[in-house]
C-alpha cells in the first residue's frame, strides 16, 4: 500500500540519471583513450575513413599539427572531410528505455568546410544521416529543418576555434528540471538553437549504450552515411555524459579549449518522516552562488535504495551553496562546498516533510489539502489525478503508507510553518 506515494512522485518527477562523463583530449600523446573515464567503461577513439563510400577502420592515427587554441598552442587532430572517430562512449541507459536518452556532447572544433557537414551520428553502421548538421547558408546548427538561430547568438563560425555542446533529451517531460523531448544547441557557451524531437524514447536521438539489447555503445563523431555531408577541420576535445546539462553549467564549461574535468559529488539523502524508499524518488540538485539564491547550474539526482548518490558534474569548479529538492519535502543546503576535481564526499541531506503543494513551506495551503483528501487511500481511482491546483491525492499521503490519516497530520503539524533553503 505504500506504493501509492512513490507511483505519484515518479509519475511526476521525471527520469533518473547516472551521471557519467567520458572525455578524449586529442593532444596526440595518448590519442586513443580517454583522459576523464569515471566509470572505466569509455574506451580508446578508432579512427575511420570512408572516401569510397565504404566506412574502414583505419591501422594509422590521425596527423596532428600545433594549433593556438584560445591563446594556447598545443597539439590537435586533423580532420579531413571523410574522417570520424569512432566512440566506445561508455555510457549507461538512462530514461527509462534500453538506451541513453538524456545525454550531452561537447565538441572543440575549428571545421573549415563551408558546405552541410555532420556533427555526430547515433546509428551503428553509419546507415542513415547525421544527427545534428551545419547548415552552410546561415550558419546555424540543428537539424530536421530547423536551422535558427538565436537572435542573441551568432552562427557557427568556419575557421575559428569553437565549443559546441549539445544536450538532448529523448524522454518525456520532467517537472524537476522542465525538460521536454528536446535538442539544444550552444556554442561558446551561449544558446543558439532548439530543436523538437521525433522518435520519442529509444528513438533516432538515443545512443546505444552499455546495457542495451543491441549490444553497441558507441557515437560515430563527424559521421554521415555517405560521407558527403561530412566535416574538415581540426579537433581538441571531445565529451559525452549522460546527463542533458541546463544552460547554467554549459556556460560554467567556459572556453574552448578549457580542459574538461568530472567533479565527483557524493553523499546521501534521508526523507525524515516517510516510509517512501529514497531510490524511487526525483530530486534535483541546485549549485548556487554563495549567499544568493542564484542558480548556477542544476542536476537531477538518483539516489540508491540506501538514499545515497554519485554523481559526476562537468560543470566549473568553484564554491557553490548546493540544495536540493523533492516533491512533497522542504529543501535542504549545505553553504560553502568547495566543488574540485579531487571531488567532494559526504553530502547528507534531511529533507522535511510536509510541503504538499510544493512551494518550500508548510502552510495552511497544505493543511487545507490534506483535509481535502483526509481518509482517501490508493485503492481511489482519483489516487494519482491531480486537482485543479496539480495536486494529486497521494501528495497528502505524507508517510507514504498508501493513507491519508491523522498520522498524516501529525506530520504536517510538527513542521508547520518551516520553510525549505
């Protein structure tokens, strides 16, 4: 019976992540592997070239030049317009389906060919088109027709160092971080395009994975069918994690040429007063500047059956405020962490219960719903029909025993009036 509470929050949290990061710095000595591979599953880039049409592997490594690299000089890859580079990635199914669903891919390119070229291309032979294209008349990037660009953004410029990250999201709707089935665009860390996805979970956008049926976990990086339609230029780094990054924390990536780094957060969460298992709830973790309530950068947050969590963010080292969020609970935060590469551990989190509404108080707003559903329990056919306010039934259900009883209140009274962080 106590179910009825955690079907509710799932319903309406949205997805989990895994939160891994695979990153290739391509500076010649080693090429191959990865120089950020938190969860040991990424493997060593292959090289391919396909001018004939017909995409082989390749026994030699690509050449490389010194290139100035926002005011650096250091080693990068050629790339000549029938290269990929083939990606182990390394990354595991997320989003409910057998494939990653939610992921982000950083590329550090200087590409000089102005005709339709291919970014990255999710199928396993290579079979179909490109998945996001630069488009030769305007500058723009995306992809199914959609080549906009932001009115704040300038187009992707040819023969010039630039970062550009690309976070999709295959999966439905997130109420944690308003995520829809979605590709966005940045370059130099600043919004250019979105794009409404097709194909749904598990869909053309999905990467094949560690974990899927397919038994294939790879990205073809430049990759298009016939090789046409593909990129010339140069190559710094490349990443892939997978989690879909907000705008905050693409712009906290900084520069091209910035070396891309995993910060390993870790810690646990406790929901005080509920018998819902922590694993199937949705929290999202905010990083704030400290002081303020300015969000920097968001993650949402899976935790184990435990209510611990791993988690890695490629966002930018520094000192942040970190809160974080459930439906139903008061937020809690921890001032002052110190977010590094070294990482950060014991992150322990006690979120107070009580806040049916969701507004990060206990008020008489709750009092008044739970007197609303008082005596319900998930046997009701309206069990997880949000009211007119978004409320659903279960949401008063503050011990997550499937009834909505005076334990309830008991609750609710002990905590009336706290606020969240």
């Amino acid at each position: 019976m106590k179910n009825g509470l955690i079907a509710a929050m799932i319903a309406l949290g949205g997805a989990a992540f895994a939160t891994d990061v695979t990153v290739w710095d391509l500076n010649e000595s080693p090429f191959d592997f990865p120089s950020v591979n938190t969860n040991g599953l990424g493997q060593a880039l292959r090289y391919y070239y396909g001018a004939d049409g017909t995409l082989a592997e390749q026994a030699n490594r690509p050449v490389f030049v010194n290139e100035v690299v926002n005011g650096v000089t250091r080693k990068v890859a050629v790339l000549n317009q029938w290269d990929t580079f083939f990606a182990n990635h390394g990354l595991r199914k997320n989003g409910g389906g057998d494939y990653v669903n939610q992921y982000s891919l950083v590329f550090d390119v200087k590409l000089n060919r102005n005709d339709w070229f291919g970014f990255y291309n999710t199928n396993d032979s290579q079979s179909n088109d490109s998945d996001l294209f630069f488009n030769p008349g305007n500058g723009g990037l995306g992809i199914i027709g959609d080549y906009e660009i932001e009115a704040s953004t300038s187009p992707f410029a040819l023969d010039s160092w630039q970062r550009v990250v690309l976070t999709v999201n295959c999966d439905g709707p997130s109420a944690l971080l308003g995520q829809d089935q979605r590709m966005n665009v940045y370059i130099n860390g600043v919004f250019s395009n979105g794009v409404d996805l097709g194909g749904g979970l598990d869909g053309r956008w999905a990467l094949y994975t560690v974990d899927d049926p397919d038994a294939f976990d790879h990205i073809f990086f430049f990759g298009d069918n016939d090789f046409e339609e593909s990129a010339a230029g140069f190559v710094a780094q490349l990443a892939a994690t997978d989690a879909k990054l907000d705008a905050g924390e693409v712009a906290s990536l900084g520069a091209v040429g910035s070396l891309l780094t995993a910060k390993k957060l870790s810690g646990s969460v406790t929901l005080e007063d509920s018998a819902a298992f922590p694993n199937l709830v949705a929290y999202r973790m905010d990083f704030r500047s400290p002081g303020t309530t300015n969000v920097v950068f968001s993650r949402q947050v899976t935790v184990d059956p435990a209510g611990d969590f791993s988690l890695n963010v490629l966002g930018a080292a520094g000192l942040y405020d970190v809160a974080v969020f459930s439906r139903g609970f008061l937020s809690a935060m921890i001032p002052n962490v110190s977010v590094t590469s070294a990482g950060v551990s014991n992150l322990d989190f006690g979120l107070v219960n009580g806040d049916i509404d969701s507004d990060n108080t206990v008020t008489v707003f709750d009092y008044d719903k739970l007197s609303a559903y008082f005596d319900m329990d998930s046997s009701s056919a309206s069990w997880l029909t949000p009211d007119a306010d978004g409320i659903a039934p279960a949401y008063a259900d503050l011990d997550g025993d499937g009834f909505i009883t005076v334990f309830d209140y008991d609750i609710l009274s002990r905590n009336f009036d706290k606020s969240g962080a």
